[in-house]
C-alpha cells in the first residue's frame, strides 16, 4: 500500500453529485444514516482525538480500554454506519447472535465471568453504553469492552467468509464501492467541505503484477489498494475535518486496518501542536504522547524522500442483499449480511499534492524505482550483468 504518487481518475463536482444521486441504486435494506453536521476541529474533544489517532497510526480497537458513546442515538448511528439497523429483527437477531458467540468464547476459553446485564443486554446498543461507562457499574465497562473486542474479531471473521462465498466479481465490487464512496464525496460537495479533489482508480493486472513483484510476500490478497481513492483538500488546516466527515459518514474508526497506514503528513505529535486545545485531554488518551515515536513505521521504499502524504486502508462493511435471499427466505445458519472488502484511502492537502509531484517525488520516479527493483529480483543469479564502463 502506500504507492506515493500515482494516477488517479479524476472525478469533477458535477460527477460527484451524479454519482451521489441517480446513478448510485441504494437497495432499500440499506440503513439510512441522519444528517450528521461537519465537526470543526475546535468543536472536537477526546472522542474524536482517539478516533483520528487511530486512523492516523494505524492501530487497534483491541487496546482500548472503553469506548466514547454517549448516547442511544451515537450508538445507532454507529451501528448504521456498520450497515446494521437493529431495529429491524434479522439485523438484531444476526448482532445478538454474534454477542452469544463472543460470550461462549470467553466462557468456554478463559472461565471469562461475563455479567448478564452485558450477555443478554435489553439493546444491543446497551453493550457501546456499558463499555462507554455510561450506564451500568464499573465491572460492565470493563467486561463490555472485552465482549466488544471478540464480537469485532467475529464480525471481521464472517464478512470475510461471506464475501469469498457470494457470486460477486471483483470488478462488480469495485463498482459497488465506488458508487458508495463517491456519493459520500457528493454529500460533501454539498455541505461544503473543502475539497479541491476526489479520485478513484482501480490497479490495472500490469500493476499488481508488478507490486506482487516487488514485495517479499507474493501473496496476491496482501495487496490492499486494488480499489483507492485520494481526497485532497484545500488547505492544510482542512485535513482533520474531512478526515472525521469520512469515518462519520463512510467507514467505521474501528475497521481501520491495523498496520497498514503510512502517514508521512500528520503525525500525531504536529496534530497536537498545531491544536493546543487537544493537549487537556493526553492525560486520559489510551496510550502516551510519545507511543508513535517508539513504533517502527516503516514507509514506502520507492517513495520520495520528500513526498508526504497519509495513506490508510479499511475494511469498508457493504450489505450484500442484492446477492442474498430475501430475509424471510434466508435458510442459512448465520445470517449475516455484510461483507468487508479493503479499500485504501489516500488524504493529502493541495500545497502538499503540488509538492508530491515534483522531482524525486514524481509518479514517473516512483514507478522506475519499483521497476527497478522488480527486474533485479527477476534477474539475480540468472543474468550474468554487464561490465560497468
């Protein structure tokens, strides 16, 4: 992941809108999400900071220690944004489902003591309150956040398995993905946001054939951003906005992939300078100021020096119902809907994107360099080389 500099299709505003309307058919088991107002960066606390942090090191929700949620409806909202409206009873049965499977696990494995309150919740949304330390006791935090983790593991684990199982193509995927990122993109086109692009490019066989490679795993499902989209924004000051909108309206915090982010454009530390006001809420952050500083990061090898940009991959939740049979007909064991299916973001800055392109940072650089690579690979021990002059 993480190419550096590339081609991507270029999408105008009035794509972005067409996209986001006619174009995109939204199957009607689809949970619609509210109108949700763009959160500015001095209305953002301690919830959104671990959220952005996340996204921006690449981490897990495994090493929380509680969640955020302060009401029902935050709670619903994330649920929808999961693809899931519990209101509905295949959708509530298939969660709870999940949440019996996650206690079993802990019982069974560990003798893990798992509170009624937390294994048979009145609402699935209790499980966020509990771990949020919103309602129950002390003891329910605790216990919900563990229970939360393993039923995340087992949701990954089946929308995993369900997309190998549908008769879906990866070029009918791709499509489905694109149609639902850019009508986000057209949602914020018409909010306003400050974004001066939008693309979306899918990797040509040339080109996975080519990063397959050049990495030292040949595994064809490590390759993540087959399906990519780069937003660049107007200013610098610009990102974290945008970068909220997106894991509000688009994609989950928690299904961020864990090390797969390369973030050559906000570390974690310049956020908080940049944000003075972010410096009340360290004492209570999941892990210290100076964790990302003992992380070994890596980065892209055949990137420029100098090119800067943040680069991430999710685990984009799409309902398949269109490929399913109808709840009612639906005779399967586990009735799950969802599938994940990897997608890489790319977010930079236009000053920065200008920058990108220029000298060693250049597409046309990146490429030769990886081209390099690969046909040094293909060649050693079978090419006698020929004498430098």
């Amino acid at each position: 992941m993480g190419e550096g500099p590339r081609s991507f299709e270029k999408t105008s505003p009035s794509e972005w809108a067409r996209l986001g309307s006619s174009s995109v058919k939204v199957p009607s088991l689809i949970p619609v999400l509210p109108d949700i107002p763009i959160c500015t960066v001095g209305r953002m606390g301690l919830r959104e900071l671990e959220r952005i942090r996340l996204i921006l090191r690449g981490g897990s929700v495994i090493d929380w220690r509680r969640m955020h949620f302060q009401s029902r409806g935050e709670v619903d909202n994330f649920l929808r944004l999961l693809q899931l409206d519990v209101s509905r009873p295949y959708d509530d049965e298939w969660a709870r489902a999940v949440l019996a499977e996650a206690v079993e696990y802990l019982r069974k494995t560990f003798n893990y003591r798992v509170a009624d309150a937390v294994a048979r919740p009145e609402e699935i949304h209790d499980l966020f309150l509990y771990a949020s330390g919103v309602k129950g006791a002390p003891r329910h935090r605790r216990i919900a956040c563990v229970v939360l983790k393993v039923m995340h593991v087992i949701q990954h684990i089946e929308g995993r398995d369900l997309l190998f199982r549908l008769p879906v193509s990866e070029a009918e995927l791709a499509e489905l993905i694109m149609e639902r990122v850019m009508g986000v993109a057209a949602e914020m086109q018409s909010k306003g946001l400050p974004i001066a692009e939008f693309a979306h490019s899918i990797k040509t066989q040339d080109s996975l054939v080519t990063k397959l490679l050049a990495k030292k795993e040949t595994v064809a499902a490590q390759v993540y951003d087959r399906t990519r989209f780069r937003v660049v924004t107007k200013r610098r000051e610009d990102l974290l906005p945008v970068l909220y909108y997106l894991s509000q309206r688009l994609f989950p915090f928690h299904l961020v992939v864990p090390g797969q982010t390369e973030n050559t454009l906000m570390p974690f530390k310049a956020v908080l300078a940049e944000n003075p006001h972010f410096e009340q809420y360290i004492p209570r952050l999941h892990l210290d100021r100076d964790y990302e500083d003992r992380e070994n990061t890596g980065g892209n090898t055949f990137s420029g020096n100098t090119y800067r940009a943040l680069n991430f991959v999710v685990d984009l939740p799409m309902r398949m119902d269109a490929y399913l049979p109808t709840p009612e007909e639906d005779t399967r064991q586990r009735k799950g809907r969802i599938i994940i299916s990897l997608v890489e973001f790319q977010i930079v800055d236009e000053e920065t994107a200008r920058l990108n392109e220029r000298g060693d940072n250049a597409h046309e650089a990146y490429k030769r360099r990886q081209k390099q690579r690969v046909l040094k690979r293909l060649s050693q021990g079978l090419v006698v080389p020929k004498r430098q002059e």
